[in-house]
C-alpha cells in the first residue's frame, strides 16, 4: 500500500577511538529503538531506518527498512580510522537507490534525515563528498543533525550539520551521553512519526529535538 514515508539514516563513528564504552552505549540502545518503532504500527508505517557504519570505509550495517519486519539489530563494532569522505559517499548513493526504490513501490518520499554521529578528527579531505550530499540542485539532498562528542572539532561538527548541531559538553561521560544521543534519536523518529500519521494531507513532519542532555546545541554552520 501507498504511503508518505520519512527516511531516517543514522551514520555513526565506528573508529578505534569508539571502543569500549562509547561502542557499547550505542549497540545497546539499538535494540531499544527498535522496540519503539517496530512495536509501534503508526510510526512504523511512517518511518524508514538505515544505519550506516564509517571507519576506514563506511557499511550499510542495515539497509533501510520498515522496523517492524526486522527480526534483530546489527552491532556496531570499533577499530581503523575516522574516513568522513568515505560516509558521505556512502551515505549519498544509498539515499539515491533507497529513493528510487521507495518511489518504484508507489510511495511519497520525504526529505531523508541524517543523525550523524563522531567522536573524532576526520582522516580524510571530506569537503568534495559533502558538497555532492548537501548539493541543493541533488533533489534527495538530507536533513542532516550532527553530533560530536570525545575530540571531535566542533568547527566541522557545525560544518556537517544543515539542521542542528550538538557537542558534549562534559557534564556526562561518553557512554551516558550517547545513552541520551540514542533516546533523542528514538523520540526524534517516533514524534515524527506520529505527527506525520496525524498530518497526513499535509505531509510528512520531521520533528528535531530542542536539546540533548549531555550536548551543547550549537550553530550549524556552511563551509
């Protein structure tokens, strides 16, 4: 059956800088995530999810899905570098294909958002990737929300971000933090979601979140 659908891709750092606590925050709050959205059929119908993981190179870990008919969650797992070029590039041909893919099936498309997550310095020269991504004349162009915690640069986490942009601000240890980044991500999804469901001659709704506890909001910048 037709329907409006709103994308959502999250783009997490899996660097050697991640292991640990960091890695294990994240991999343990996708299961609760999917809880929320696959055991919710409004929000569910609304919603699409894709994660993708960078490193070195960058994995789609899950291809965009309808979250109600995904049995279990990937696990992300920490080691090599911290390739933004790599995610970006990533990131862009698979909105293209799931695009094409969603609008083949007779559904409307929405803007797709980005929740991008890093804690690092980028390894590589990223800028060209990201100005094929955020090209306004590339129609499927996203919404992307940066986050940046551990020794990211703020500078390039406000560059990434078009939406908003967070920093941890140290008033949580990384784990917790990124506890609190997942929750804002799950809320983010599921307010969108519902108030899509409720809006439906008007389109679909991307609800961001006002604050993270944990992160600083900050500008988002151009480069």
């Amino acid at each position: 059956m037709s329907q409006q659908v709103l994308p959502f891709y999250l783009v997490c750092d899996e660097s050697g800088s991640m292991s640990g606590g960091p890695i294990e925050a994240i991999n343990k709050s996708l299961p609760d995530l999917h809880q929320e959205i696959g055991s919710n059929p409004v929000v569910a119908d609304k919603t699409r999810f894709c994660l993708i993981g960078f490193s070195d190179q960058a994995e789609i870990l899950l291809p965009l899905s309808d979250l109600s008919v995904v049995a279990s969650m990937p696990a992300l797992r920490a080691t090599g570098g911290t390739n933004y070029g790599a995610a970006f590039r990533t990131l862009k041909s698979t909105i293209d294909a799931d695009v094409a893919q969603l609008k083949s099936e007779g559904h409307q498309v929405y803007r797709p958002a980005v929740f991008f997550l890093s804690d690092g310095q980028a390894s590589s020269n990223w800028h060209a990737d990201y100005q094929d991504l955020v090209d306004p004349a590339w129609r499927s162009h996203p919404n992307i929300l940066a986050f940046g915690f551990g020794q990211a640069d703020e500078s390039v986490i406000r560059q990434v971000a078009t939406t908003k942009a967070f920093i941890a601000d140290g008033t949580l240890g990384p784990a917790e933090a990124l506890g609190e980044f997942a929750q804002s991500l799950i809320r983010s999804i599921v307010n969108s979601g519902t108030q899509s469901a409720a809006n439906s001659q008007g389109g679909a709704t991307l609800v961001m979140p006002d604050a993270v506890p944990g992160f600083t909001t900050i500008t988002a910048d151009p480069i």
